[in-house]
C-alpha cells in the first residue's frame, strides 16, 4: 500500500466483492456462520467505502518540511485555499521523499525548491517526471555557511581549518539530504575542511546556535534567506571565494505530471504568488508568535492573511 492510500483512503478506489447465493435449502448453521463473516467484512471497509463516497473532488496534498519559512508558507497556503473551498492536507516529508511522491503521484505540490544551486540535483533527477516552475515566488534568497558577528577573526571558509580547534571541528547542520546540505559537503570537499558536518534538524540547529550566542561560543551553521533569526541574532555570512554556494537563489514550487490540467485555478495561483523579504518575514513572526503562545502555526497564517488581502488577491486573480 502506498503512503498516499495509508494517508487518504478515501482516494483508493472501492472494490465491490459480489457474491452469489444458489437457491436451495442450506443448513441453518452454515447461513448463520456466513452471515456473521459477511457483516465482519463489511463492518472492515466501512471507512473506506463511506471515505470513497465522501470523497472531496477539490481534496489537495502538499508536502511540508520542518523549516520555518516552509511551515510559515504552507499553512499560509493551506488557509488561502480552504478559504476558497479546497480541502488542503499537509505532509511533513524531507524535500527528496517530496519529489519521489509527487513522481508517483501521491503528492500534488511541493512548494519550496531552490535553484540553480541547492536543488539541482534534485532537478537532474526528476525534470521528466514532475514539473519545476519556470516561475519563482522568492527571487533573492541566499544560502552559506554562517556564524556569529563576534567571531570577527572568521571572515570566509578558508579561514575554517585554521580555526578548527576553537569549533570542535564540526559544521551544526540541520536535516540530512536537504539540497543545502549536500552544498556544504561539496564546500567542505571543495575548501579541503577537515571538519564533520552533524545533521539534526533546523529547531535543534537553530537552539545550538542560540546556546552558542547566549555563552559567546564559537559555531558555524549553513542558513539561508529568508529566515526571521537574521533579525534575531547578529550573525555573518561567511565569504565563499569559490561560490561554491553560487549567488542569489530563486525559490520555485514543483507539481505533480497533470496538476494544471486537473486544477488549472490553484495552478494559475501559485504562478502569480510572489512575496519579498519584508512579507516573507512578517508572515514567519506571525507563525511564529502563535506557536510560541501555544496555537496552531496556520492561526498565525490566518492573521497574516488577513492583514495582507490586497496581496493575496493579486495573486487569486485568474
């Protein structure tokens, strides 16, 4: 069974058993044993059968990763598009389980790649089967190793090796094969670092580099923008001599094979959204503000919504 009929039943196609009874005396026994496995079977696919009457011809998928700016946008999309009768399911699934689903189908968006750099491969496996849009929604975003403003004797990678004793000799990464983290082996290769690159996930980076900061510790972690913690924190990019990180990114949104033909409104949709740093970062506080008052991070969606309509309908216009 595939992660899309575990999730949604109600998507699988029904299957009718018949069965057909010959008319002739049978043994009261046998018509009370049969009766009892027949209303077994169908007490069994209750929720499917009634799931697959019920099912939602506007029902959406979308995978969703454990980063800040990607819950912010998710939910923001999700309340957008119930607000507009689609019923939105979220997936949280790292970006390259996201691309294997939308190849089989089993996902309808996934809203977050970056390219040309961090995502490339990504795109080199999968450009015949889903479809990356030539349109972009975030066109300044940047990604490197970072670290904060007081290690002001650390200015670019190269300087790394050399100061390898006061990091441990170690990179605090986030979750392991996101694009952005096989750049940095590709830097690490790259700058000849004779360091280790740790995965956890971004909440556990980011809570290592507040640790850092509040005792004035050494760290370096690869960020990118946009992300609310470069107003939080004083905090550097690190020179790449190499661009081996290359230079601006452009965040685009990838569609399962057939998604404009099967929902040409939300397709035209997400070709028209576009945000910049301000919006972008406003709409993460207020997801995260939410959180952090122990609400649902899509309360926080809504109230930035709310407060950007003038925004939202430029990009709902057909």
């Amino acid at each position: 069974m595939s992660f899309y009929q575990r999730t949604h039943p109600k998507k699988t196609k029904r299957r009718d058993t018949i069965f057909n009874f010959q008319k002739q005396p049978i043994n009261i026994l046998i018509i009370t044993a049969i009766s009892i496995l027949l209303l077994s079977a169908c007490g069994g696919n209750t929720s499917n059968e009634s799931a697959a009457e019920d099912d939602n011809p506007n029902s959406l998928d979308m995978g969703q990763i454990s980063w800040e700016e990607n819950i912010a946008i998710t939910n923001m999309w999700k309340f957008i598009l119930e607000e507009e009768g689609y019923e939105v399911n979220l997936h949280l699934l790292d970006i390259g389980t996201q691309m294997a689903a939308l190849e089989n189908d089993e996902l309808d968006i996934s809203p977050e790649i970056w390219l040309p750099v961090q995502d490339a491969e990504y795109v080199a496996q999968y450009e015949d089967a889903i479809n990356f849009s030539e349109e972009t929604w975030y066109d300044n975003a940047k990604v490197g190793l970072v670290v904060p403003a007081y290690m002001d004797y650390l200015d670019s990678i190269e300087d790394l090796n050399a100061n390898k004793e006061s990091l441990n000799g170690e990179i605090t990464g986030f979750d392991a094969g996101a694009g952005t983290m096989l750049v940095v082996e590709e830097a690490m290769e790259a700058y000849e670092l004779d360091y280790e690159l740790t995965a956890s996930s971004e909440p556990a980076m980011l809570t290592a580099l507040q640790q850092a900061i509040t005792n004035e510790e050494d760290i370096v972690v690869p960020l990118w923008n946009p992300h609310r913690v470069f107003s939080e924190m004083d905090l550097k990019y690190l020179d790449d001599p190499q661009n081996i990180f290359g230079e601006a990114e452009k965040i685009h949104h990838v569609t399962r094979q057939n998604f404009h033909e099967d929902y040409p409104e939300v397709d035209q949709w997400l070709k028209n959204w576009k945000m910049d740093d301000e919006q972008i970062g406003e709409l993460m506080s207020y997801v995260s503000e939410a959180e952090n008052e122990g609400k649902e991070a899509l309360e926080g969606a809504e109230k930035w919504v709310n407060d950007n309509r003038n925004l939202v309908n430029q990009w709902l216009e057909k």
